[in-house]
C-alpha cells in the first residue's frame, strides 16, 4: 500500500510539471542544500539564480517514426474490419409464422430442436461448469483467470436451446 501511494505521488509531480515550462529558482539554503523551485524564496540567505526550464520537444526522426507506427496501425485495422465485414454470414429472410408464432420443424433452413437427451446433457455440463467456476468468482460477478487453466472454457445456460424441453 505503501508503495503504491509512493508510486502515486512520483507519477503526480511527474505529470504536474509536463505543462508548465517557465523559470527555475536556483538557491542554496542555510544549511547549504541546494533548491529549486519555480517560485523565488521568500527570504534569500543567498544568491538565487532564475534559470529557463529546458523545453522537451521531440525530434524530427521521433516524429516519422510515431508516424509510421500511426499508419501502419492505422493500415491493420483497416484489413481487420474488412475481414471481419467479408466474415459476416447475411441474413436468413425471415420465416413465416405458422403453427401458432412457433418455427416450423419442417423447415430445413433452422437447426434440428434439441432432444431431451441432449438437454439433459447440455444442464449437466452447465452445472459442473457452475461448480467448477464457482471458487474463482470475484464479488462483482467476474471470473478470476486461473479458473481457465483450471476448468477449461466457462459453459453456458442451455436455455435458449432447451426453452421448451423440461
């Protein structure tokens, strides 16, 4: 915790100072250490030198090179959703409602309904999953990321595929 606060701190005073690039106060104090501020002291036992704070600016090669890095990025994610558009499967048309809003089993354009069997099957899975996930849960709800190693790919709720089997 102690670090933490400590890493806190540093990073603070690092970034306070990115915007500012005014005059340094330079000063040694009664005890002879030296000081430096960016304000003057309010009483100088010494000389106090004001010195300009160096500006940090990038270099001509450190900008061609975040630009090439910036297109090149830029290019992959470009062929990333041009997959990803080409990948996606069209629309089925819709189907008509018959037998009372339900989908017709004789249609061969939708997936065979699951059996009883298969139901059974699919909730045993899902309740052994439940129970091997059940240690890495987080207070939130979340899966700690050991239990991947541990149990293998989480299974879900066979719901949607069982709705009407019991």
């Amino acid at each position: 915790m102690k670090w933490r606060f400590v890493a806190c701190f540093f990073a603070g005073a690092a970034v306070s100072g990115l915007g500012t690039a005014g005059e340094i106060y330079r000063w040694v104090d009664e005890q002879g250490r030296v000081q430096m501020s960016d304000r003057p002291p309010p009483k100088a036992p010494g000389q106090v030198t004001k010195q300009q704070a160096p500006r940090s600016e990038i270099t001509p090669e450190q900008r061609k090179a975040a630009e090439d890095r910036a297109a090149r990025d830029k290019a992959q994610l470009k062929s990333a959703e041009t997959e990803r558009d080409n990948a996606v499967v069209p629309a089925s048309k819709p189907r008509a409602a018959a037998s009372g809003g339900y989908a017709d089993e004789s249609d061969p354009t939708l997936p065979p309904r699951a059996s009883a069997e298969d139901c059974r099957m699919w909730r045993q899975e899902y309740y052994r999953s439940l129970a091997c996930f059940a240690p890495f849960r987080t207070v939130y709800g979340g899966i700690k990321a050991e239990a991947f190693a541990i149990c293998g790919t989480e299974v879900m709720h066979p719901e949607f595929e069982c709705r009407w089997r019991k």
